[in-house]
C-alpha cells in the first residue's frame, strides 16, 4: 500500500502563513511578497512592507517578474528571461530541508542582467542542490530599468538595490521559521548582481543584514548622480514626458519598455553605452562603494569573489566583434582606455594568434573586473577574502569561458535547459560538484577550501581540467597596469 504524500510545508511569517511544496525531498515555497507592490502612488518609491494577510497563502508559483522585455537578438538564443505577469513583483522564493526552526546558513542570490533582465524564475537559479546539501536558499526580484534604477528629481535613487536591501530585512525578520539561521546570511550576486551586492557590502544602512558576501563577475562601482541620469533623460526624451517621476508615470507600461530598450541598445558592459548604473546619492550611498570599501567599509564580512577567464566572449562572439574588430581599431581603443604600451605586448605575447578582438576583450575583462577584483583583495588583505577563476571553456559557438557560464556550475544545475543553452550537455558535472560544494562551503563556515588573499596571491581555477590552485596567475599581465605599479601590488 502506497504511503499518502507529506502534508505541504507550512511556514510562518511575520505578514502571514505560506504554504509550499514539496519537491525532490526539499521545501519550496516561490512567490512570498517581500514588500508591497510598486503600483500607482508606490511605483517610483522606496519598498514599503507588505499588506499581511489571513489565512494561508499559497506559495506555490514564482511570483511576477519586474516589467522587462526578452534579450534581444543575438543574445535572446543564449540567455533565457522568463516573464511571469502581475503587479506584485517584489517577491522571493526559499528552498529548504525543511521549514523548522533549525539554524542553517542561508544563501541569498540576486540575479544579473545589467538592470534590465533577469528574475528569480530562471530554472538556471533552481535552489534544490543547495538546500540538499544543508543551506536554506533565497532567489529574490527586484525593480529593473527606469523604475527600478532611473534617476529622478522627486523619487529616491537606486531604488532597486532599496529593493534588495528591504528583502534581506525580511530574510533577518522571517527566515528562522524556514530553517535558516538569521546570523549566519549570505548573499550572493552575479553581473549587476553582483555590482548590487558590492553596493550593499559599503552601504552603512545593510550592516548586519548579512555575515558573508560573494561577488561573481561584478565590480563595486557607481555613478554620479549627473552622470546617472543621463540615460534617464534619454529615455524620457523619446517618450515626450517630464524625466521625472511624475512624468513618467504617465507613459503607456509598453512604450516606457520599448524607450528604455531603445535608448540602451547595443552598448554592453565592456563595450559601454547608454544603460542603467547605481548612484552614489547621498542616502543609501553616501559614496562610491570601491572607494568605501578600499577604505575598510565592509571589512568585518567574509567575501568570496572572482570572474571568469573570457568575460567578453558572451557579447564579442554572438555579435561577430572578436572577428570583425581590427588593428586600427584596437589601437584607438588602447588610447582610450589608456593602456600602456608595455602591458598591451604582454597581453599579445601571452595570445599568439590572437585576433585584434580578443586581445581588446583579455584587457577589458582584467580592466574591468580582475584588476580591480585583485586591488580590493589587496585592501583587505591578510584577512577573509577567497578568490576564484572559472576557466572551463564552452563549446558552444566558441563561448569559451564567457560571462555567465559558471552560475550552471555554481547552483549545480548543468543539466537544466539554461545552462545547455550556454554549457552544451557534456559541461563536466565533476566541476560542478566541485565549485557547488566551495559555495556552500563558503556559506556554511565562511572557507571555501582554498587559502584567504595574502602576498602569494591564491587564487583557485575551476577549471579547465579539474579545479586547481595557482598562485599570482598572470601576474606579469597585472602587473602591467596603473593600479598595480602605484601600489606595488603583485610584487
């Protein structure tokens, strides 16, 4: 006689009681309101809480993404963007062993998509592996483009890492009675996610909110109000409104969408353009979040941090640059970027037959991210900071190790159609095995398995072969910039 299905898992909140599932040994519950939803007069606020309610609330289906269009061509075949309908987009999603009052670490994931894509639904964020493995996990959405990170004269900036920041409270208010310990949190982001995470890691008002931090292919880094608000303007310029927020509020949802892809199209994070960027605006970001934590800003809360070995393949090789791109042009682009000439010969005798596209993505992607990756390890050095490489190459369209192509390995979700789309079927589950368990490592006892940043530089390379710790790799290339001549770093 076949035993009858557990009861669903119950969990209760402080606005209310949810009801999830039960999947593959886990407990999930998707959709729970963080805050309130940003609609009429709350579209262009800060979060405010959630209307609690009575009974029990199913918690069964990821809840409505933030307004966003698909990736557009040629990214919309690699990069999947679900969109779920409805106004309540301010919600996260909790994977869980079980929803008790037990005491385990907690990983929070903000997603990427240069501010304008991405949600937790993507089946690529699946949580299951690491609640089997003993962290209760948390996905959570956020405002995107104009309404979450557009600057506007009567509208609190950066409302979108306000978003952020009002989830993690409901993380520290509610997540013990999902099994999660509130003073052993996580959090964790990729790309603009990851750019968030940096935020909140300087940010004076997130202390305590989290104990670690992990920032996966993204830098701290904002921009100054008048230079913010300058693809603000853009975009309300096409539209024929006030940039404001009251003049915005009064464009048709569509036409807002259409503007904001309009006004962004065709730029990229190492190529530039017109996009979405946080603010230092006084409040949330009184000031820049590298500078602050170069200064010691954050230096109490471990940090995990890394990239992969060719960012720039993701948008070099859908688009044709890396073949496209000549000498002419990579010298203009040495210029300006200011690249010393003796650093660029490295780079090129490093890469024997490079095209001129590929040597300008090696040095954007360590202009970018590994230069100033390894200067804020420096700053916090001898102390809690882990770095990694993801080298794995994949061979989809010659992506190599682009952008992105670790997150599959990360969350232990290989086989998941997202990651297929960027990894193909054969990416080797024994990596994932591999930099899954760092992960939780790192969220469980704050060691991932490899040394802390000290002046040998160990630095642990997931792939390709099997993860492997080097130590100062490339280091004749790092040497070769600014920062690390001022400084002395990598001596």
């Amino acid at each position: 006689m076949t035993a009858p299905p557990p009861p669903a898992p119950r969990a209760e909140t402080v606005h209310g009681i949810v009801r999830g599932t039960h999947e593959r040994g886990i407990a999930v519950f998707r959709g729970i309101p963080y805050a309130a939803a940003p609609v009429g007069a709350r579209r262009f606020r800060a979060p405010g809480p959630p209307e609690p309610w009575t009974g029990v609330r199913a918690a069964t289906a990821f809840g409505p993404t933030a307004p966003k269009r698909p990736y557009a061509p040629p990214f919309d075949r690699l990069l999947a963007d679900p969109s779920v309908p409805g106004e309540d987009c301010l919600n996260l999603n909790v994977w869980t062993p079980a929803p008790d009052r037990g005491a385990r670490p907690v990983l929070v994931w903000i997603h990427g998509g240069s501010l304008l894509h991405g949600s937790s639904a993507l089946p690529l964020y699946d949580g299951t592996a690491f609640a089997r493995d003993g962290v209760v996990l948390v996905s959570v959405n956020y405002r995107l483009g104009v309404e979450g990170f557009g600057v506007l004269p009567d509208a609190p900036a950066n409302r979108g890492l306000l978003d952020q920041l009002a989830a993690l409270a409901w993380v520290r208010d509610n997540i013990a009675a999902f099994g999660g310990d509130p003073d052993r949190v996580t959090v964790c982001g990729e790309s603009a996610g990851a750019i968030g995470v940096g935020a909140l890691l300087a940010a004076p008002r997130a202390r305590g909110l989290f104990r670690r931090a992990v920032l996966q292919s993204g830098v701290p880094a904002a921009l100054p109000v008048a230079e913010g608000r300058r693809t603000t303007a853009l975009v309300a310029k096409r539209l024929g409104v006030a940039a404001t927020a009251r003049g915005l509020a009064g464009a048709d949802p569509a036409a807002l969408l259409a503007a904001q892809s309009e006004v962004t199209a065709g730029g990229s994070p190492l190529t530039g353009g017109h996009s979405f960027q946080l603010v230092v605006d006084g409040d949330l970001l009184p000031r820049d979040p590298m500078e602050a934590l170069l200064d010691g800003a954050g230096s109490g809360v471990g940090l995990l941090m890394g990239s992969t070995t060719e960012e720039y393949r993701l948008w070099f090789v859908p688009t044709g640059l890396t073949e496209r791109f000549s000498r002419a042009k990579l010298r203009l682009a040495l210029l300006k970027f200011r690249v010393p000439r003796a650093t660029a010969r490295t780079y090129r005798a490093n890469r024997p037959g490079a095209t001129p596209g590929e040597l300008l993505g090696a040095l954007a992607t360590d202009l970018l991210l590994r230069v100033p990756l390894n200067r804020l390890a420096d700053a916090r050095a001898p102390g809690t900071t882990h770095l990694y490489e993801f080298g794995w190459p994949s061979p989809v369209e010659g992506l190599g190790a682009c952008h992105g192509l670790e997150i599959g390995f990360v969350f232990d979700t290989l086989r998941g159609p997202d990651a297929v789309a960027l990894a193909g079927y054969d990416a080797p589950q024994e990596l994932a095995d591999s930099m899954h368990a760092a992960w939780v490592r790192f969220a469980t006892h704050g060691d991932p398995g490899w040394p802390g940043w000290d002046a040998s530089r160990p630095v642990m390379r997931f792939g390709p072969g099997a993860a492997a710790l080097l130590r100062a790799p490339r280091d004749d290339e790092l040497r070769g910039w600014p920062p690390y001549r001022q400084e002395g770093a990598g001596a």
